[in-house]
C-alpha cells in the first residue's frame, strides 16, 4: 500500500496568509482540490496541517469526505521537513509514500496515481519530469523510512533525492501542473 502524504502545514505568508482557503476557478478551495486529486490515486491519504483553527476546520471537513486522515503538525513553523516526517511516521506499515504539496492544486489526477503506480520497489524514488524540468508529487519506496522521519528544515525530502540520485526514476509526464505552484494571489489562476 502506497500511503499519500499532502502538506499543507505552510503559513502563505507570500499569498498573504491561509492560502490553502483560497479558492480556484472551480469554486473549490486550493486544499480541496489538491486533497481530491491525491485521493482519486491512492487509498490510504493523510492531510498535514499546522495549529491554525480555520484550516483545522476546513481540513476536518475535506478529510472526513474523502476518507482521509488529518494530523496536526505542532512543530509545522520548524519547516516542510517536519510535516513529511509527520505523515510518514503515521503511515509506518505503508510500502511507499507519495509526497504531494497541498499548493500544487494543477497536478492531474492521473499523474499523483502514475507516480504511485511507479513506486514499484523498496528502493525506488519517482519523480515526474514535464520538459525537462523535475516537479511534483515525489514517491519514495520504504526503504527511505528513516531518512524521511528524520528530515528537518524547509527543504522538503531534496536530501533524499540527492543523497540517493542512482536510485531516482524520472517519470515524463504531459502535465504542467507538476511544475505550478501557488504562492501569489495571481498564481490562481495559473492552471
């Protein structure tokens, strides 16, 4: 079982706060979105959030109608590294994760499940690739158990990827979406 990990344990501050509630074309919110599209591709999903009552509040919500599982990150202001450790530390029986950023809401729905579909050994880290350029969501086999549970700062599972570069399987993919993230009121409407 490939266990789905989406962080959303970020401040925004560069989209002026709670950007996560901020809400796409469709009406949806950028959470949402970015929660359906994980959970369409994999069973088991955990949503990481910080202490913030609001998107507590939302992520509730959202969890509870996609069979998910929320967990509270308290140390999300220590960095992302955090939050990966989190949510993979509440999946410990999964075969792999699948590490999705929840700001990422243009990601297809049949990318997150390729990328899992992908993760096929202990050993193996997936990563989509749209021209040229390495994007997101990243999937890692279970060997990279402890080197996710004990990752710390803001720079995600990079480390990992790195550290483990002959290991690392690049995906191509005909999805822009891996590459787009929402960081700025106009970044709405990228996708």
């Amino acid at each position: 079982m490939i266990a789905g990990i989406l962080l959303a344990a970020g401040r925004g501050e560069r989209f002026g706060g709670r950007k996560l509630l901020a809400k796409l074309d469709t009406g949806k919110t950028i959470l949402e979105t970015s929660a359906r599209a994980i959970r369409r591709a994999v069973v088991d999903v955990t949503i990481v959030v910080r202490d913030d009552a609001e998107l507590v509040d939302s992520a509730e919500r959202i969890a509870a109608a996609l069979g998910a599982r929320l967990l509270i990150n308290p140390r999300a202001d220590e960095g992302m590294a955090t939050s990966i450790g989190a949510g993979v530390k509440a999946t410990p029986s999964a075969s792999g994760w699948l590490i999705a950023l929840a700001d990422m809401p243009f990601v297809l729905p049949s990318t997150v499940r390729d990328v899992a579909e992908q993760i096929r050994s202990t050993s193996t880290i997936i990563v989509p690739e749209y021209r040229q350029q390495r994007g997101h969501p990243v999937g890692f086999g279970r060997d990279y158990f402890e080197r996710l549970t004990a990752l710390t700062g803001d720079t995600g599972a990079r480390s990992v990827v790195q550290d483990h570069s002959a290991a690392v399987r690049v995906l191509p993919v005909d999805d822009a979406g891996v590459l787009i993230d929402i960081d700025t009121q106009a970044d709405l409407h990228a996708g």
